[in-house]
C-alpha cells in the first residue's frame, strides 16, 4: 500500500515560491491501477517522482508499506528505488545498449551474474512480445516497441511497485491500447501495483480501477473511476469529461 | 619532377623525422589530456548546480581553474613552464620538452568538451538510472561516459587537430616537429618551398585525424543503425 499525507512540494524560484502541490492525500491500494489524471503542468509529474523520491517533498509523508520513506538517503535510499520500477513518456532507453542489455541494467546495478540477468532479461522480453529483437538498438525500434522493452526492463528486479508516467502520450492510438493490455496483463499475473499518470481520462478509464484528479497542485476528486466519471463531483473532471466527449464526438 | 626528386633528397629525411615528431607530441599530450582532462571535466558536470551531487564551492574553484588554463596563450604558457617542464622530465627542448606544456594547455580545453559531450546526454536517462537505484558513480561511468562516447570521440579529433597547431609553436622553443621546420627554414631562411611542404603535410594529417574520427564516432554510435 502506498499512502501519501499532507505532501507539499514548493520550489523557491527568483525570490518566490512556487507551490506545485499542496497538500496530497492519497491511498493506493496493493494491486490497483492507480490514476493520476490532470492537466499539463497540475503537478502529476512531481507528485509521481515523490514516491520514489526523484522529487524530494518539501513536508508531508509517504508510506510505502509500513515504511515512511520520506527521508530515506544513500543505500536506503537505492534499495527503495530497486523495489520500484519506472517508464516514462520518452522510453529513456539508452541509446548505447541493445535491447538485451538495457533490459539487463538495473540488475547490472546490482552486480548481477551476468548469466542470471541474461536469463531474466531473455525471459522478460519473451513477456512483452520482444523476444527475438534482443540484439536490436533502440533506434531500430519502434515507439510501441520501445516503451514494450522499457516495461521490461522497469519490471527486471520484480518490483512490487510500477509508476508510469504519461507512458502513452507519445503512442498512437492502437499502440497505446497494447501498451494498456500489457499493463493489465503485468497487473493481474505478476500483481504489480500500478500508479499511471496521464492527461487522457479515456486511457485511465480504460485500466485504472481507482483514480485521483488533481488540478494546480490539488486533488480534487478521487475515486473508483466509475464512480468519478458517472458522477463527477469537481468542476475540473467536469470539463475534462466534457472537453473530451468534445473531442471524441 | 626532378625538381622534386632533388628537393625530396635533401629535405625527405629532415621533413619525415618532422612529421614523426609532430605526431609523437601530438598523440601523447592528447592521451595524457585526456587522462588529466575527462575526470577534471566529470567533476565539473556532476558539481555543477543541475549535477548529480551540486557542490557550489568545487564547482567554482574549478571553473576558475579550466577557465585560467584556457585563458593563457600557448606560447606563453610554454615559455612560462620552462623550470616546470625541466622538473617533470629534465629537459624543456624537443619532443618531450613540448608535452609538458601542450598537456597543461590542453587539458581545460578537453575538460570543456567532456563537459560539453556529458551535458549532451539525454536528461531522462540520467533520471531512468537513478529511478532503477544507480549509485552518482554508477551514473556517471554507465550512462554519461558510456552514451557520450560518440561525442567524446568527436572530441578527441578537435583536441588533436588543436594540438597539431599548438606543436606547431612549440617549434619557437626548439621543440622539434613541422612547426620547427616551418620556422627555421621557412621564416628564418626564407625558403619557402619547405615551409609549403610542411605546410601540405598538417593538412593531409588533419583530413586523416578529422576522416578517421568521424567514421570512428559514426560506427560506435548505435542510433546510426
């Protein structure tokens, strides 16, 4: 379970502080595919990176399990991170490494026997479909597949955590929907908690169980995501719906 | 063409030992450039205020030092380090004479381009490491050395072409090298038939530098795939 208390995060920028989240409550349950819907600049990026501290809050707290791994630094710190895997919109794969080998970094990290990683990373990429493009460059690959070797590699120290962090936006429509699947597939078997964000209310309904609405640093809604887009209580998810229904009419 | 026969007869061994020279000093101030400049410019990337470990105090210190370094003319330089040259490697004439002062010169520019080549690497991957728990260390030798190779070769060939020209000055201490040559033999003696054929010989060693180092970046950089 993941909980996040009273999370604020301020940057002191030219003389003022800019207040990107003020005041987070959220619980995630073990399991769920958590949703952090918002706008462009809402602060979903930031609140994200604060559970694998990336961001480090300004006050607040957040759980994971029991643990309050706020301030963790140095090896604490490291080991957290192993725990918890991460994919981005850009991939971030190295463009350096074959598919293989970035698939095998985070167990390079650990000092890993290199025929154990090879096997796990092997295994993993017959997981997500990849399986005979292991000597490939990511330059050789396309955006789906890209994202499909980043999940892999995300996956390579079987975290119980996976955050996502608008992994989508730069796919098309069909590629975006086996991203999705591949997702939902990683959650039920593998029972890996995913919290997604994402400017798009149709991708989160499409996998998100549960979901927070979060508007300048605010959430303003949370919820099972039925519940939020049947009855939308806040003015934003209101025009979210709306604006899209706009889009998609 | 007899012209050249006797030409190359009596300036072929003088030009080729020249040639020889020029390439010795050059390969090794840059290797040792390189061993003195690539951390130098490491600590200034990863010291820096958007850095892995922002130390303000290093940063600066450093920052003075490459940029002094740089600051001072190479012929300067050379003539200031005399007793310091002498000291390293008992001599402060010929080629290792000329290494001394063209490493000291040298490595603040290879500091700035590793500097440069670092920073060109990616900002997500840097964060994709660290999301995975990679150590500063870490980071820093297996995603900013490792997916600025490309870039860092590309700078090899401009701090060796650079170096060429610097060795060249070298020869006004009697350094030995091409530069020596043209010197001597074009500007004290006037005989410019020699200063042409050193003149033609850097050019031909910097198409081959430049060449060599192009196709050695494009071949190791796998997004040319």
């Amino acid at each position: 379970m993941i909980r996040i208390e009273h999370l604020t995060k301020t940057y002191a920028t030219d003389g003022h502080d800019r207040c990107v989240l003020d005041d987070i409550n959220l619980t995630i349950n073990d399991g769920d595919i958590f949703g952090i819907i918002g706008e462009s600049g809402a602060g979903k990026s930031t609140l994200v990176r604060c559970i694998n501290l990336l961001e480090h809050p300004t006050s607040g707290r957040v759980l994971i399990g029991d643990r309050d791994i706020t301030s963790y630094t140095g090896k604490e710190l490291i080991t957290l991170r192993r725990g918890i895997g991460m994919i981005f919109q850009n991939f971030s794969l190295f463009q350096q490494r074959n598919v293989l080998s970035n698939v095998e970094f985070p167990l390079e990290l650990q000092h890993e026997d290199k025929a154990k990683s090879h096997a796990r990373a092997s295994e993993l990429l017959e997981m997500v479909g990849l399986g005979d493009k292991g000597s490939y460059y990511p330059s050789q690959l396309s955006g789906g597949q890209q994202q499909r070797v980043a999940i892999a590699r995300a996956l390579a120290n079987s975290p119980k955590i996976m955050l996502c962090d608008e992994a989508t936006s730069a796919l098309d429509t069909m590629t975006t929907h086996s991203i999705l699947e591949l997702l939902k597939t990683i959650n039920r078997d593998l029972g890996v908690t995913i919290v997604f964000i994402t400017h798009s209310l149709a991708v989160a309904e499409s996998i998100c169980n549960r979901i927070a609405v979060i508007d300048a640093g605010h959430i303003v809604e949370q919820g099972a995501t039925a519940d939020v887009f049947k009855n939308p209580q806040a003015k934003v998810t209101r025009e979210l719906l709306g604006m899209e229904g706009q889009v998609l009419a | 063409m007899e012209w050249f026969q006797s030409f190359f007869a009596q300036y072929g061994t003088l030009l080729a030992q020249g040639t020889w020279d020029t390439i010795v000093m050059t390969f090794v101030s840059t290797l040792f450039a390189y061993v003195i400049g690539i951390p130098l410019g490491v600590l200034v990337v990863v010291t820096a205020s958007d850095g892995l470990r922002p130390h303000h105090a290093l940063n600066t210190v450093l920052g003075w030092i490459v940029n002094i370094g740089r600051s001072i003319p190479f012929i300067i330089l050379l003539v200031a380090l005399i007793p310091f040259t002498r000291w390293v490697v008992g001599t402060s004439l010929g080629v290792p004479g000329a290494i001394v002062p063209l490493v000291i010169s040298a490595a603040p520019f290879v500091a700035r381009m590793v500097e440069q080549s670092l920073r060109e690497v990616d900002g997500g991957l840097v964060e994709a490491a660290q999301s995975f728990g990679a150590s500063s260390w870490q980071i820093v030798c297996k995603v900013l050395l490792h997916e600025g190779l490309p870039s860092l070769i590309r700078g090899v060939s401009i701090t060796f072409i650079t170096l060429f020209g610097y060795s060249a000055m070298a020869g006004t201490v009697g350094a030995g090298g091409l530069g020596d040559i043209a010197i001597r033999y074009g500007y004290q003696r006037y005989q410019n038939d020699v200063m042409f054929a050193t003149i033609i010989i850097l050019i031909v060693l910097v198409q081959i530098v430049q060449t060599a180092g192009d196709h050695l970046a494009f071949k190791l950089d796998k997004r040319n795939r």
